[in-house]
C-alpha cells in the first residue's frame, strides 16, 4: 500500500515536496482542472514538477463536455512528466444532469480510455458525491463499468451516502485508488481531517475495505498536523504500523 497527499496548490510546490518525503508519503496528487496544473505559488508548474522529479499522479476535475478538448493536453503532458497514470474527476456543471446523462458521460470516458490506452496510461474514474450528482449512485457506477471494461475506479470515501452505498460501489468495481478525508455523513459534502467528521474509518478497513493494497490519497489541506495525524490513523488501521 502506498500513501500520498496533495500539493497543496497555494505553497511552493518545492516546500511540498520536502514536506512529502520528510513525513514519508510515497507520492503527490496534483490538481488540474480547465485553467491546467494549479500551483499558485510557481510561474512554470510543469517545469517545477519536472525539476524536483518526485512522484506524482494528475488529477483531473473536467466537466463532462471539457474532457474531449483537455484529454490530448493531458497526454502530452503525463508523457512529458513520465507518468502512467491520470485520475479524472467527472463533474456536470455546463448542462443539467438527467437519467441518460451517465451515457454521455461513459461516451466521455471511452474516447479518453482510447486516447490513453494508445499511450499506456491507466485511466482512473471518482465518483462524486451528492453535491454533483453524476457517476455517484451504484446503477450509474455499474453502467460506466459495463461499458468501459478497462477503465479503473478511484473510490472517494468522503462522497460515500452510507456505508451500504460503500459496499454497493465496491461489489461492482473494487478501487485500485482510495481519496480518504472525514465527513459529516448528514452533511452532503465535506473534506476534513480524520477524527473531525463521523465516517468510521475503523469500521471501513476492518469490514468493507479490509486486505486493501491500492493507493490511498489524503484528500486533507487543513494544516501539516491534521494531515499527518490522518496518515498516523489510516496507517494505525490499515495495519501498517
């Protein structure tokens, strides 16, 4: 299992990656979204990346109708960087979100799987969370998994709606890849450091996620000690330590 967190887009990208490898998380995640790579604090956030070669995954939040356009961009960026894989995080603010959207949203997806496939880079797809709701019931999980067989599932526990919606999603598709925050469950959608919300991480790795051996990302910004009070919790449950 390997942990990662985010480079925190509003520090130095230098000052993360000190901070990553001297609390010994193995990678980074990345935020991209329509506007490219956010790193606010670097001119060249691609060239930044580059320079201090630590691992790092791209995660991409693109509206369903965006994702034709920046897919080719992606690519050529991943290849520049060196990597293999890219995680997209669908959202559907651009038209409203019906029954059939699920269609066009996998239709989405398969033409990005094609492009990817040709490069040899794994495509990761997060289901969202109530607040927008596309890609988050099973049915629509199971759709998109019978009409991309290929693709693979990034699991954001904080946008679970209980813990059967949980193990609903995994019976369908078992994640390669975990965004782990805590959250009040009454609540529609929160990102917070373990312990400040409800969700039972305990309850998850003992009885729903146990023997897991993907990646697992800390979706926390909060401060450096919540993110590594979280880390000291996921590894304490996990059995790492």
């Amino acid at each position: 299992m390997q942990i990662g967190c985010l480079a925190r887009y509003f520090n130095p990208y230098g000052e993360e990656v000190e901070f990553a490898k001297n609390n010994h998380f193995q990678f980074m995640q990345i935020w991209y979204d329509r506007n490219g790579i956010a790193l606010k604090k670097d001119l060249n956030p691609i060239e930044i990346i580059r320079k201090y070669d630590f691992p790092t995954i791209i995660h991409a939040v693109l509206d369903l109708n965006e994702i034709e356009e920046h897919i080719p961009r992606l690519i050529e960026i991943i290849k520049y960087l060196g990597h293999r894989e890219l995680i997209i995080h669908p959202i559907c603010k651009s038209e409203e979100i019906k029954p059939r959207t699920i269609y066009k949203l996998s239709e989405k997806v398969r033409f990005a799987l094609e492009k990817l496939e040709k490069e040899n880079i794994t495509l990761y797809l997060e289901n969202n969370s109530r607040l927008d709701p596309i890609f988050n019931e099973s049915m629509e999980i199971e759709i998109m998994f019978q009409e991309n067989p290929h693709l693979q599932f990034l699991l954001d526990i904080a946008h679970i709606n209980n813990y059967e919606h949980l193990r609903s999603m995994i019976k369908i598709e078992m994640p390669k890849i975990l965004h782990i925050a805590d959250r009040h469950l009454e609540v529609i959608h929160e990102h917070l450091p373990l312990g400040q919300g409800n969700i039972d991480y305990k309850y998850i790795f003992t009885n729903i996620l146990n023997g897991f051996d993907g990646k697992i990302v800390l979706e926390i910004i909060q401060s450096s000690n919540d993110m590594l009070n979280s880390k000291a919790i996921i590894e304490e449950y996990c059995g790492i330590i």
